[in-house]
C-alpha cells in the first residue's frame, strides 16, 4: 500500500486553499530563484492550460 495519492487540483482551488489558510508554505521553503523569464513561461503555461508538473505537499499532524 503507498503512502501517497495523486490528485489533479486547479491552480485556482490551491491559490483558494493558501487564502483560506487550509495551505501553507513552511519557513523550509527555499528562497525565489526563478528569473523573470522562468515565471513569464509558468504563467503562460498555466494561461494556456498547459500541465506544469508536480506540487509536492503533506499534511502536517501537528497543525
């Protein structure tokens, strides 16, 4: 039995989850270091309805 699922979510459901603070993006995070043209592609890749990868996230029992 796997200790995963995968899920297709929107970008606009996860966007709502952070809003509604269901989602949070830990201290862990590593710092920005796309430049401006990596974000520019993401975003017309998500404009166009692209599949973009993985988001990888857990849930914490401690929260």
């Amino acid at each position: 039995m796997s200790n995963y699922q995968v899920n297709n979510t929107s970008v606009n459901i996860l966007l709502n989850w952070i809003e509604e603070g269901i989602v949070a993006i830990p201290e862990i995070q590593r710092p920005f270091v796309w430049k401006a043209t990596k974000v520019r592609d993401l975003l017309d890749s998500l404009y166009n309805d692209y599949p973009v990868g993985y988001i990888i996230t857990w849930q914490n029992p401690d929260a």
